[in-house]
C-alpha cells in the first residue's frame, strides 16, 4: 500500500493487490503506485475543498436570506430595534430603518451619536425617570417596559412606548442593552380624551338636576327579562324620589317596589336595553305618590340609562287648573240659564246646581293622587 498524503496530513491509502502469489513490484512499479497515490491525493484534496466551499457557499446563502428575512421584519415593524451602551446618551450601535418615522432622524445620523444621541431626544422631564427604571431592571436582571415623551427632528412632542433588556457575558459583564420602541402618541391622546370625557361625564352626572340612574336588564332561564338592577345613580335621585341611592345600589326593582307596579317599567326597559330603542314616558308611581317624566336610552349589554324628574307639582296644577275650569263652566252654564228661565225652569235650575256641585269633587282627589291604570306613562 502506498500512503495518500497531502502537506503531511494522511488521507488514506492506496492498496493494489495481485492474483499472482509470491507477485512483486519493480521499482517502476512502484514508482507507478506512487504517481497513481499523488493523483488521488490531489483528487482527494480537491473533492474536499469542493464539499467545503459548497457548504461555505450554502452557509453564506442561509446568512444572507436571515439577514434579509430579518431586515424585512425590522423594517415592517412601527417602530426602532436598537442595541445601545448603557450610558446617559444611550449611544446606540445598531438602530433599524424604523427609527427615520419614529423620530425623524436616519441610521446614519444616530448610530454611535454620529449627528445625534438618542438620550438628547428624551424629553428633559422624563430622562431621570428614564436612567432610574432602566438601571433597576439591569440591576435585577430583568426586562424594562416604560413610557417617555422625545422630541423628533421636527420639533414635535411624541409619547413612546420602549421595552428592552440587558446583554450579559458569560462572566455576567453587561455588553449592552437591546430592545424597541414604538410611537404611542395616538393612544396616550386618546387616554387623555377618555379621562377628560369621563370626568365630564362624573360632573354632569353629579351636578345634575334630574335623577339620573344606570341599570342593567335581567334576564331568566330561557332569556326573558323579568327584572332590572340599579348599578349608579345621582345625587339628584335622591332628591327626585325621596329614596337614599345607597340602599338603591345593587337592588332590584322588584326589591324595592310591588311586583304589580314594577312590571311595565321592566317591559318598557326590557325594549329600551335589548331593541336599541330609546322611549320618553309620564308616569304616577303609587308607592311614592309621585309622578315622573322619564326618558330612558340603550347603554349596550342589556343595560340602559333613566333620566327622571319629579313632576307632581305641575301635575296637580294640571288637575286644579282642569277642575277650575270646570267649575267656571258648570256656574256659567248655571247663569245663563237662570236668567234666561220660567218658573218651572228655576225649579230644574236648582237641581242643575245641586248637580253642579258634585262636579267640585274632583278637587278632593288632589289630595291623594290616583295611580295609574294600565302600563306607564297613562294617567287616570
């Protein structure tokens, strides 16, 4: 066998073998051998570095593809991935493309502070904060999330939102600090319209002279409403029913009032809460001798809002005014006939008189209003 080398490294070996025995090679022979091991060591050799160089190239390939893949990814994303050092500037190594919309400086211009540091874009106010909760977390050794105000190249005010970690070595040596940052402008300004609104909302409702009441359907077995609860009401409520909203809160109306004259207010509010449509009523609420304009409107999820007012006093002026007017008519009916009447007639006019007497009784009724026949919003 003749020993296939290449720069001293053995490849293998090359072994001829002869049918004759006893057989020998010349010296050419040999020579020979030694010829055929050197091309096969070359071919060796060459085959070797063709694998090699074929999967350097596939390497390469798969390299660039991830690189590729990656860089679409950073660019699709709203917002910057960077890695940067752990210092007041927050030099930053690498930044995506993103960061150009984000705070309107490019690659170019931020990585290793070029133009621009990233820490000279953080808002004045909020740098310490910044420094503090990113130094806690790295302390710790745990992720950051954290929200902060910047300001872009333009010269606008941005709310970001960033959450990043750091990089350690084996030896536990921070390297750097990696992670992103998105643009949260429209929802910290959609917050802040919602707290506003809100707090509008809370002063309406407080101030407000009517009673104003949120409540929520309630539904059996088989989805029938058969009740409602009061969830909030006013301080006006109280004032408008004479009920104390902390003993209302939480209760059902059956709870709080006869199964008879709770009825066809949960039909009513059964409609306005589950059908969407929103409905205005008078009503007389015999167990607190009350009557109430009311409008009520769909809240979403089998809930719904009443607006109430206490409208007694102008009832009962209704029904005075009416019986006075009555009266004025029955004494000028009265009048005319007397002056205009025989004998026979005075005689039937004293009768007329006696009747027209009885037509004052409805002035007593004011005194203890009748309830309502019938669903709500009906008067006797």
């Amino acid at each position: 066998g003749v020993p296939l080398l290449h720069e001293g490294r053995l490849l293998g070996t090359l072994v001829v073998g002869s049918s004759q025995a006893k057989a020998t090679f010349s010296g050419q022979d040999v020579e020979t051998l030694e010829l055929l091991a050197g091309i096969a060591s070359a071919t060796l050799v060459g085959l070797e570095r063709a694998r090699v160089e074929g999967m350097l190239q596939s390497a390469r390939a798969t390299a660039r593809e991830s690189q590729r893949t990656l860089a679409t990814l950073l660019s699709n994303l709203p917002g910057m991935a960077y890695r940067c050092g752990n210092n007041s500037d927050w030099a930053m190594e690498f930044v995506s493309e993103g960061c150009l919309e984000l705070c309107g400086y490019s690659k170019e211009q931020l990585e290793f502070n070029r133009e621009i540091s990233w820490g000279a874009l953080i808002h004045t106010d909020d740098r310490k904060r910044v420094w503090d909760e990113v130094q806690n977390a790295v302390r710790d050794r745990q992720p950051y999330q954290l929200s902060f105000r910047i300001h872009t190249a333009e010269g606008q005010e941005k709310w970001v939102w960033e959450q990043g970690r750091g990089v350690f070595d084996k030896e536990g040596a921070l390297l750097a600090l990696e992670g992103f940052i998105t643009d949260i402008t429209e929802r910290v300004r959609a917050e802040e319209r919602l707290r506003e609104s809100e707090a509008e909302f809370h002063a309406l409702f407080d101030n407000a002279i009517s009673g104003v009441v949120l409540h929520e359907i309630v539904l059996d077995e088989e989805g029938r409403p058969v009740d409602y609860i009061y969830l909030n009401a006013n301080p006006a409520f109280e004032q408008q029913t004479g009920l104390a909203v902390e003993n209302v809160i939480g209760r059902r109306v059956t709870e709080l009032f006869p199964g008879d004259e709770a009825a066809p207010f949960v039909a009513i509010y059964a409609q306005v809460a589950l059908q969407g449509e929103p409905v205005v009523f008078e009503s007389y609420v015999a167990s607190l001798q009350r009557y109430f304009n009311i409008s009520a409107y769909p809240m979403g999820n089998a809930r719904f809002a009443t607006v109430l007012q206490d409208i007694t006093d102008r009832k009962r002026a209704e029904q005075t005014l009416r019986v006075q007017l009555e009266f004025q008519q029955m004494v000028s009916e009265i009048s005319t006939r007397f002056v205009n009447a025989t004998a026979d007639d005075l005689d039937r006019a004293v009768l007329l008189g006696r009747a027209g007497l009885a037509r004052v009784e409805p002035l007593r009724a004011l005194r203890e209003p009748r309830a309502l026949r019938g669903v709500p919003g009906r008067f006797p």
